[in-house]
C-alpha cells in the first residue's frame, strides 16, 4: 500500500530527533529544485549496525531507503532497501556524528552523491507511491541505470516498506562490485572512524541550507601530532621517523631546499617535512584516488628540477600505487597514488617540492571531474593586469551560475578550477574551457594572445585550455613551489581578489598554516563534483 502524503513530508523526520542534542539539520519548507537538476547522497551509516542511506531529491525532500549491504554496480544483485522518512535537502552535507541515545545515533560520512534523473516518468514522486522508481545516477563512485523495486510490508501496521535496490545491465554495470572496498567520504576524504574520532560538522538550521554546514577550521582526518612532529626536530641530519602509522627513512635533514626571502633564513628538508606532515590531513581528499606527478627538486629550489612519474623499484611496498592501463610502450605505467598522508610525506622525502595531481580520478582516467582555467601572464603582464583577468572570469562565471574556486600559484600565475560530475571527456572539457577563455579574452584583446608560443605572444598573457588533457595537470593546493622562502599554491576567496596586497607568493610553507587556522580552507567546496557544464553562447 502506498504511503499517503502529508502536508509536512518532514513531520515524521522531526518527530524522532531532539535537536537540542543532534546537530543534524531541522529541515524547511519544502523547496522545488530551483536548477532543474536532481541531486542524490549516499551516507555510510555505523548506528546499530552498518548500513547506506539512499537519498534522492523529489519534490524539495530527499526521499530515503537505507540499504543494509549498500548499493552495488554488480546486475546481478538485489539489495534490500527500507524506506524511511524523507529527510530535509540540508541532509545532503551531512557528515559527522548523531549523539548516542539519539535516533539514528552513530557516525555519518558522505559516500556519494551527485545528480540523478528518472527514467520512464516525469513524475517521480507518483512512481514512489506507485512503487517503482526508474533513475540513471551520475555520481563519483554509483553511475548507470538504477532501480528501486516496493516488494512487501511487514505485517506490522507501524513496519516499513521493503524495497529492492538494483543495477540495470549497462555500461557501467561491474559484476563482483562491493560498495565496503570503498569506505571513504566523497566530501572529506575521510572514513567512519576518523569522523567519530574528529567529527567537524556543525550544523546551524537557522542558515540557508547552502550554508548550513560550518565545518571545524584546520586539518581534516588525524592531525600530526606534538609528539611525531617532536620526533622529527629530534633527529639529527638522519633517522627513521615514525609518522602516521609508518616508519619512513628520511635523510639529509639540514639540507636547504629554499633559499631565503630577504632577512629570512632558508628553508630546510627537516622544515619541509614538518610542512608536508602538517598539511597532509588537509590536502589528502584533493589527492586520495588520482594519480600524482612529481616534480623533484633534489639539490634544492636553486638547481634545475625534473618531472617524476614512475614509482621507483626502491619505494616501500605499502606506498599506494596505481597501474595506468592505457600507458603505451615506453610511458609511465605505476604512479603514485596519495590514498594516505604518510605517503606525501614519503614523497617530499624524495625530492618533490610541487605536488601535481591529475584532473581525472584512476578509475575514470579518461573522464576529468575539473574544468581548469590558467592565466598564465607574459613578460609584459603586470600583477594588477592578472587580477583585471581574474576578475573577469569571476564575472564569468556568475554569469553561467557555476561554482568555480581561485587559488594563488606562488608563482605569477593565478588559476581557476571547476569542479564537475564525472562522465564528459577531455574533448569536451577542453573545448568548454576554450570557449569561456575566449569569451573572457575578447574583453580586453590589448592583454591576450592566442598563440602558442611564447615569443609569439608580444609579452601578453595566454588563458590556456590545453591543460585540460590526460595527464596534465596543474600544481595541487597547498603544493610547495621552488622558490626563495617556500611560496605555496593558496587558494583564495574571489573576494580577495580586491585585496591590495594580493600578491601571487604571498603565502609560505610558513604562513599558510596560519591561514588555515584562521579562514578554514576555503578551497574546499572544489570536492563537490555536481555541476553539469553550461552551454557557452
């Protein structure tokens, strides 16, 4: 029997939670999906017992089954899904904890989420009541065809629906697919334990929903401790320094790898190790699951660098990896995949002061889930010049109503990335990006040049696309580069772009820290990959 409506279809959800003691959101009116786009979230759940909470947006509510087993890709498997109350849209960022003795009380992750459409009806709603539902997800780790299937009620009057969750045989469809090999968030990085053992959601339901989730400034996962980073001021120019679970051999610690800005005193290996350690809980959900190019600088930011792609034979067997399978005769084939902080740690150890992850996570290689935009100024290029750019693109992309996140390069550059759902190619991304770089270039043609060489360009700025291509990539956030003081790639508000001093270095291995501290990271709403790409006209 189908369940009837209420005029408040969050009634029941606020029934059973006392929000004096869950900071899980109250909920509001009901609103209707105000970009034509239906979003979809998959919580991890520990509470009694572990299971995954489906959600799909229908009619400004999230509609919810929780799956015990979670959902699968594998066709040939039906997984029980109960329907439970529909939860508020604000339930979509929900990570953290729900108090014990509270209903639902255990820790929450984001395990997926994205866009979702139906499939057969364009009336969802009525195909829940009805009791079958048709829908494609496009999400980071559930895609394809998908559907939910009423198949009996207790006999209890008070019993909830019981439902089949099931795969459609496409595509994308993977037989033997186990949802538990992945047990991480999407939005964080993080998995159940590090949630419960440092939980930084904190929800205010007297914000907008968009705004709702405060998250806890600084480092996400387990920060560095005093006593691992104590280790490492202990040791003397070499040693074995425990960090993060693992027992890495670190060497030349006096060395200097940066020279020093004016009055300040260079930048040491020892330094850069206690920066990467730090940093790393941060910067691992924009590095967990891709492939990492390194550029090595091991006689310091003063020698000539080179790229770094192959896992050495050398590196210890627990360094995560991944094995490219495109890779053709010659090409790098194993790279370094920074699934865990000790293996950055492990990597700036071995000389590599930039960080560069790919655009396209390993089990998408060929579909990018960021849209880059690089203003790479000329020799005539002033710093003011560069943010004249930037603040187009700013203009830009309000205009298409998209959600795009700057960020410094310590270099003179400035850099724009887009986060996106998963599914266009390269092709595609790159001649999106082409097109908006045009747009935005023929507003002030005197500063830009298409061409491709440098010498070519009259001292004016490109704003390249090209690297939006497999294996490109641009410097990660956060990410070191080689030069006088240990500069980093900070992102930045667009609002800082206003700011006087502004300057692309402006932030070093030994301030950025303190940033963060400070404004949280503001880069972080990059890792939500759900926005379609507009049409450029």
């Amino acid at each position: 029997m189908a369940k009837a409506k209420t005029s408040d279809p969050l009634e029941p959800y606020r029934q059973k939670r006392d929000f004096s003691r869950t900071a899980e959101p109250v909920g509001r009116v009901p609103v209707t999906e105000a970009d034509g786009r239906r979003r979809f979230v998959v919580q991890r759940h520990r509470a009694r017992r572990l299971h995954y909470d489906f959600r799909l947006e229908i009619d400004g509510v999230l509609v919810s089954w929780a799956v015990p087993k979670g959902p699968t890709l594998d066709p040939d498997v039906r997984r029980l899904a109960v329907h439970v109350e529909d939860h508020p849209l604000e339930y979509e960022w929900f990570e953290g904890i729900i108090p014990s003795g509270e209903y639902g009380g255990g820790d929450v992750i984001v395990w997926d989420r994205g866009t979702w459409e139906p499939h057969g009806t364009d009336d969802p709603g009525r195909a829940v009541r009805d009791g079958e539902l048709h829908f494609d997800l496009t999400g980071e780790r559930l895609l394809g065809r998908f559907a939910l299937v009423r198949s009996g009620q207790s006999a209890s009057s008070s019993a909830k629906e019981q439902w089949l969750l099931v795969h459609k045989h496409d595509r994308y469809a993977k037989k033997g697919w186990d949802p538990e090999s992945l047990d991480t968030s999407v939005m964080s990085g993080r998995t159940n334990d590090e949630v419960k053992a440092a939980p930084d959601a904190v929800w205010h339901s007297d914000e907008p929903p968009s705004e709702a989730a405060h998250p806890v400034q600084g480092a996400t996962g387990r920060p560095l401790s005093d006593e691992e980073l104590d280790e490492l001021a202990g040791l003397g120019a070499e040693g074995r320094w425990s960090v993060f679970g693992r027992t890495l051999r670190v060497t030349n610690l006096d060395k200097v790898l940066f020279p020093g800005r004016s009055g300040e005193r260079a930048v040491t290996k020892r330094e850069l190790l206690a920066y990467t350690a730090r940093i790393a809980p941060v910067l691992l959900p924009y590095l967990r699951g891709r492939a990492l190019n390194l550029h090595r600088y091991p006689d310091g930011a003063d020698a000539k660098g080179f790229w770094h792609k192959e896992v050495p034979e050398r590196a210890p067997a627990w360094l995560p990896r991944w094995d490219n399978p495109d890779a053709d005769p010659g090409e790098t084939r194993t790279y370094l995949v920074v699934d865990e902080p000790a293996a950055l740690v492990w990597a700036a150890g071995f000389g590599a002061l930039e960080w560069h992850p790919w655009t396209s996570p390993t089990r998408a290689p060929q579909c990018p889930d960021y849209a880059l935009f690089d203003i790479d100024p000329g020799q005539q290029t002033s710093w003011p010049e560069v943010l004249e750019l930037a603040r187009l693109h700013r203009t830009a992309f309000e205009h298409l109503g998209i959600r795009a996140y700057p960020k410094l390069t310590g270099r003179r550059r400035l850099q724009v990335w887009v986060p996106i759902s998963s599914g266009p190619g390269f092709d595609e991304t790159r001649e999106w990006v082409e097109r908006v770089s045009r747009t935005v270039g023929a507003v002030l043609p005197e500063l830009v040049s298409w061409k491709w060489q440098k010498s070519q360009r009259g001292g004016r700025a490109r704003l390249d696309y090209t690297q939006n291509a497999v294996n490109k990539t641009l410097v990660a956030p956060y990410s070191p580069r080689p030069a006088p003081g240990a500069p980093v790639s900070a992102p930045i508000t667009w609002e800082e772009l206003d700011d006087p001093d502004l300057r692309p270095d402006r932030y070093t291995i030994r301030t950025v820290l303190e940033r963060l501290e400070e404004r949280g990271d503001v880069f972080r709403g990059v890792l939500a990959h759900d926005q379609v790409l507009p049409r450029v006209t």
